[in-house]
C-alpha cells in the first residue's frame, strides 16, 4: 500500500527575482552592459516550499505577500505546485517582495539584493494562527528573510508540540543563544557557519563543534561545490557532491535544506537525507530559476 506524504510546515519570505544574467559580476561602481534578463519566482521560504513540494511531501506554506501583482502570482504560483497558501497572507500596507539577482562568472556566482516588503511585515501571530498545521507536521523550516521574532516564535512552537526545527541562517545576521537550544538542525553555509559561530573559527569543522555547543542538536555546513559537512552526536563527516557544469546557482541552498527536512520527516538518518538532498541541489543548479529549476523526486 503507498504511504501518505509527509507534512512539511514552512515559515519564510516569497520574493519576484529580477535576475541579470552577465559574463562576470561587476566590480563596486562598474556598469556592464547585455546580459540576458529574466523574471523567476524566489524567495528562500517559498524557494523552500516548492522544492519540498516536487520532493513528494504535502507543504504549508506561512508568509506573507502585498496587494499586487507580484503578490498574486506569486500565491497563484505556490498553488500550482500544490502547495497549502491558507497562511500566506496578504499585507495591504506593503509591496511583495522583490530580489535583484546578478549571475556571472565561470561558475555562475550571484550578487543579491533584497528590497523590504511584506516579508517584514510577517508577524508571530501569522505563526501562531498555523498552530494546527505546525503540531501535524514532520518538520519545520525557517529562513531569515523575515523578522527574527518570526523565526523565534516558530521555533518556540514547533518545540511545544514535539516537531524538529530546522534553520537555514540565510542571510547571515548574530542570533540569541537561546534561539540556538531550540534548534534540532541548523543549514549554513560556510560563511553563514562562521558568522554565526565566531569569533574567527579556523575552518567549516571547527565552527560545526562550536554551533554545537551552543545547542543545535545537528549542523550541515553547505560547501557549494564541495558538498556538505555533517556534524552530530556520532562526530564530523563530509559528503561530496556530484560533479556537475552550473547553469544557475540561485536556489540551490533552498533545494538541499528542503530535500534535508523532507528525508528527516520520512526518518532517514542523517547522513542518507543529507546524500539525497546534494543530489538533488546539483540537478537543480544545472537549470536557470530558483524555483523552475527544482527537481521532482522521481529525478533523484
């Protein structure tokens, strides 16, 4: 008999991308000229939700959008995919949110910029109001592109009715160790990790132990082409990634830590959920758009 899918609660931002595609990134005060442009669904919270959508779980989605027409394609887009937009809510007094993306160089890096929006205007109310959702979900995931004292109440709940927490630091910014203890598995990158664990951590392990100390039960530290770094109860490991010629790296964060929470919804051990969910953030970065280039499951 075939399972039910599990239930994947995200809490987080819903951008329109406005991406430039260039032969490099510009320097600081540099115009470059061409390019192709392209307009994509983005956001990290609904990058999230689409991808945990495609990956077979049944997605909430909490946020919030404006009254406009970046608003209502995005929610309208988010149904497509057969996500649950009830909680994605919209704030009259606010614009949606829109990213300014800039894609350059030989390994297609990105230059992003986030205008503030409704995504600031989300509320721990809003949370509060999917409580039901959040109690019968597997897991919980948040971002940072919405306010803290969101990601905080979040994570107070999902601690209340016994659902793991996961947290994508992105973007960076200093967080309350008490955040940290409510944390069962935090997904940084590099960067990210060492901001968060300083001061000054000498490498991607050293700042894996420290995030630990500080109450995260579990820390996957992404390593863009070199994989991922596991850090546990059972010790440190490493996960290489496929090789694979990128199209567009926008997203692929998003992909893994979604892929990540889905595998530990459906009781895949770390290091499995973490395995599958590089394979599926290399597949996704061969394909331009955050969101148009998720995988579906039968891919992986």
């Amino acid at each position: 008999m075939k399972s039910s899918p599990v239930h994947l609660v995200v809490i987080g931002s819903s951008n329109t991308d406005l991406v430039l595609n260039c032969d490099r990134l510009p320097g600081p005060g540099e115009t470059l000229l061409g390019g192709e442009f392209a307009q994509c669904a983005g956001g990290k919270g609904a990058n999230q939700a689409v991808a945990a959508a495609r990956a077979g779980a049944k997605v909430t989605f909490v946020g919030a959008h404006g009254n406009d027409d970046f608003g209502k394609r995005a929610r309208a887009g988010l149904r497509r995919e057969g996500v649950d937009v009830r909680f994605f809510r919209a704030k009259t007094k606010a614009s949606s949110g829109v990213a300014l993306i800039l894609i350059g160089g030989k390994n297609r890096e990105n230059m992003i910029a986030v205008a503030r929006s409704a995504n600031d205007a989300l509320t721990p109310g809003d949370v509060l109001a999917a409580k039901a959702a959040i109690a019968r979900s597997g897991v919980v995931l948040a971002q940072l592109e919405i306010p803290l004292a969101v990601v905080t109440a979040a994570a107070r709940l999902a601690a209340q009715e016994g659902v793991p927490f996961i947290l994508n630091p992105a973007p960076a910014r200093p967080l309350p160790r008490a955040l940290f203890k409510l944390i069962h598995t935090l997904v940084p990158n590099e960067h990210e990790a060492a901001l968060l664990a300083g001061p000054s951590p000498q490498n991607p392990r050293e700042a894996a132990l420290r995030l630990r100390k500080m109450g995260c039960r579990q820390v996957v530290i992404t390593l863009g082409a070199h994989g991922v770094l596991l850090a546990d109860e059972a010790g440190i490991r490493t996960i290489a990634a496929p090789r694979v010629r990128p199209v567009d790296t926008v997203g692929a964060g998003d992909c893994f830590t979604a892929w990540l929470g889905l595998g530990l919804a459906e009781g895949l051990s770390l290091d499995a959920a973490a395995a599958r969910a590089v394979r599926a953030a290399a597949l996704a970065v061969t394909r331009p758009g955050a969101q148009a280039g998720m995988p579906h499951r039968r891919e992986i």
